[in-house]
C-alpha cells in the first residue's frame, strides 16, 4: 500500500514533538500501522526558528491552505490551539474529504458537535486522544475500553500547571505568587497563565469527557468553574494537618438523572490515590457500574507525550487505510441521536462537606457567634481549630462541616463576613472524600 500522507498545521510544542516522532521513528510506526505514516507538508507562520529537528525531507509553508488543497494528503493534523481560525480550517479539511487529527480541547469543547457532524455527512474521521490528559490514553479507554460499563463519575487532575503551583506550595511552604513565578521559569507555565489557574482549560477537557462518558454535551460557560488564586500556604497547611491535600479537581457525577460538572479547589484524604499525582503529572479517577474504580495517570501535557497521543491517533487511521476499512465507530462511543437531553445540577444544590476558614478579631464569643450563623442555615460543625493568640493580625478559625447545601453555605458566609468581627473574606474549600460510593450497591 502506498504511504499515507499527512500535513501539520502548527508546529509549537506539540507539533514539534509529531513531526519528531514521524521524522525519526518511521520505520517503528509502519510497522504498527502497516504502512508508511508521511509528513509530507508542514504549515506555520515561523519556520526560521531552531526546532531541534531537520525539515529537509518536508514541504514547508506559511498557508494551511496549502494543505487543504494538497490533494494527496489524507490526513490533516490541527495544531494551532485556539478556536479561529482553527475551526474554519478543520471544517474546510473535512469538506475536502481530509481525515483530521487535533489536540485542541478548546475547539472540541465548544464546537465539538458541528464538526463531528460534518465528519460524519463526509465520511472521513476526527481524531482528538491528545486533547485530554496529553499522552494518557484516556479517549480510548473511555470510548471503547469502558464500553459496556456505565460511569457514575469521573474526578481528574487534568491540569499539569495548576497541579505543580499546589503541589510546590504543599511541598516547600511557598505562596501562590512565588509558586506560579517558579512555574513559569521551569516552562511549566505560560507567560499568560490564566487558562490554567482560573480552572478554563481543566473545563475544555472536562466537557469532552463528560461527552465521553455519558453521550451528551455539556458547553463549558455552563461548567461552574473557580480557580485557584485564592488558596493560600495557611489552607495547604490547615489541609495537611486534617489529613486532607488541595488538588484542583475536574469533576462529574450522574446522580438521579442529574448531571454535575464542576471544576474547582477541592479538598481529597491524603490516603486516595488521587492525592499522591504530584507536580506536572495528570490522573483521571473513573467509577462505573460494573467496573468499579479505574484510574489512569501519567503525563498529561508536553511535546513528547502528546505527540505521541497524536501519532497514535494516525496508527489508527492507517490501520483501516492498511485493511481498506473504514473506522465508523461514532467520535464519542454512542449511536444515535448527538448530543442527548441532559439536565445539570445547579451548583447551589451540591451538597457535600466544607473547610471554613475566618479571619476574625481575637475576642470572647467570636466562635459562638459563627458557629451560631452557620446553625440558623442548616450547616453542622465537625470540627474546629482555633490557633492561640498572636501578636498582630487576625486570628483564624477552621471549620470542618458535615455535608451541606452549597446555597446555605454562601449565605452563611455573606452574613459573617459582614460582622465587626470579620477582618478579612471568609474562605471555603469543597471537599471530596467518597469517590467510590456510587457504586456500591
């Protein structure tokens, strides 16, 4: 059979690490695809900067477009990020009767449905294992290894800049400031870090998960959403001392027909698995039905790993090239009509346990007064730590509660962040400490 010939539209990080893997293990990967993967066209803006690699043997440009008119290439792979003109370029590849291979979460999670119906009416493929947990095989695990199971939730670490920021601050007492600084020295941060540490790039990844789970799909404005800005050195150590560790936490769970997404610091035993995914590394803790718990986890970003993810993505297509099959099974495992009804649980309906923190005046009866507050809306104290008296500044009392209403929460909090006492916002942590229940029968 003659070689499948592909083109890559970006040639940042990722696409560096594809271009590497097709340039110098070719011969590895034809003999797992059964046939000859060729990069024949690459297509970026800057192709004078050093990449590491030798372009000899490839047609470069500045114009995806040349690309799209290359009527040998098969095979488009997207590696521009973003949603422009990224989206207009995959629909036009697709138009062309091109296959097309992304890591863009971005673009999947917000417009997902439009292009996976027009791969569908052109009989050609989308594939996007590289744009969920980097080089973890998540999108196949879910889309056919758990197949015949029916997840009840999934919890992921599937950020690896905003994990290194909590993990560093765990590890050597430092601030979020100095935390993210480091991270961006290391390359483990952008320049602009917002995507990370406000929680948008975990919700891209999540909505594409949850549509692998369940068949539906959930836009990311509608995912409740809260970065990490405000955890602070004191809740790291607070949350240590409770046997409790801070990880920024994508999750979803079915529960009664609802469906909750949410993304946001979340409190986790130290004893769980998910508690020792330290630094830049990802994990997705799935619960099924029949399955029980699986968990997945390595490296969730990088040239390398996804790279790979991506290249993995054109074994795939080359296999059916290879038999002269075509690969019909639907982008996120389910038939029939895309995307079904689902209804979303209001974020002030969650019930679950909280951390408190108050920073308050040290005086007689500030404890009873809060305690008081948060009795007269429903929420019962588990336990308390109050650090003896300082010299200056406020003195902060920690709260642990039984499992309460998020709304009762927040309007607990307004009224005792009003009082004299309050010198600063008053500070809540959700916590997550029954991963496996949902399946217990």
């Amino acid at each position: 059979m003659e070689a499948m010939q592909v083109g890559l539209a970006g040639l940042g990080t990722v696409g560096t690490g594809v271009a590497k893997i097709l340039l110098e293990d070719g011969a590895w990967i034809e003999r797992r695809s059964g046939t000859q993967i060729r990069l024949k066209r690459i297509a970026d803006l800057d192709l004078d900067r050093d990449r590491g690699i030798s372009l000899e043997s490839v047609e470069t440009s500045t114009r995806v477009e040349d690309i799209l008119e290359d009527r040998e290439i098969r095979v488009m792979i997207e590696l521009m990020g973003g949603i422009e003109p990224a989206r207009s370029f995959v629909l036009d590849a697709i138009a062309a009767k091109k296959h097309v291979v992304t890591a863009n979460k971005a673009l999947l999670a917000s417009h997902g449905t439009e292009i996976f119906q027009a791969a569908e009416k052109n009989g050609v493929h989308v594939g996007f294992e590289a744009a969920v947990a980097g080089g973890i095989p998540i999108v196949r695990s879910m889309r056919e290894g758990l197949a015949a199971d029916q997840v009840h939730s999934i919890v992921g670490i599937i950020n690896g800049t905003a994990n290194y920021i909590l993990s560093t601050m765990a590890e050597e007492e430092m601030e979020f400031p100095d935390c993210l600084r480091q991270a961006q020295e290391k390359g483990f941060a952008e320049a602009d870090p917002t995507l990370d540490v406000e929680g948008q790039d975990t919700v891209h990844k999540l909505a594409i998960m949850i549509g692998l789970a369940y068949g539906v799909q959930v836009h990311p404005e509608e995912i409740f959403t809260e970065g990490i800005q405000r955890v602070t050195g004191m809740d790291i150590r607070y949350a240590a001392d409770l046997g409790y560790r801070i990880k920024l936490l994508a999750i979803t769970k079915m529960r009664e027909g609802e469906l909750e997404a949410r993304v946001h610091p979340t409190m986790i035993p130290e004893s769980h698995l998910l508690a020792s995914v330290g630094h830049v590394f990802n994990a997705v803790y799935a619960t099924g039905r029949h399955t029980g718990p699986v968990m997945f986890y390595g490296k969730g970003a990088g040239m390398m790993p996804t790279g790979s993810a991506v290249v993995s993505d054109l074994v795939s297509l080359a296999r059916d090239m290879c038999r002269g099959t075509r690969n019909d099974l639907p982008p996120l495992g389910f038939y029939g009509r895309f995307p079904q009804d689902v209804r979303l649980r209001r974020m002030e309906d969650l019930t679950v346990k909280y951390y408190m923190r108050f920073p308050v005046v040290d005086r007689p009866g500030v404890l009873s007064t809060i305690a008081g507050i948060l009795g007269e809306h429903g929420i019962s104290i588990h336990s308390v730590i109050q650090k003896g008296r300082q010299k200056a500044g406020p003195v902060h009392i920690i709260m642990l509660t039984h499992e309460a209403r998020e709304r009762d929460v927040r309007e607990a909090l307004e009224v005792i962040d009003r009082l004299e006492v309050a010198l600063d916002k008053s500070l809540f942590i959700r916590i997550e400490d029954s991963f496996d229940s949902l399946h217990e029968e």
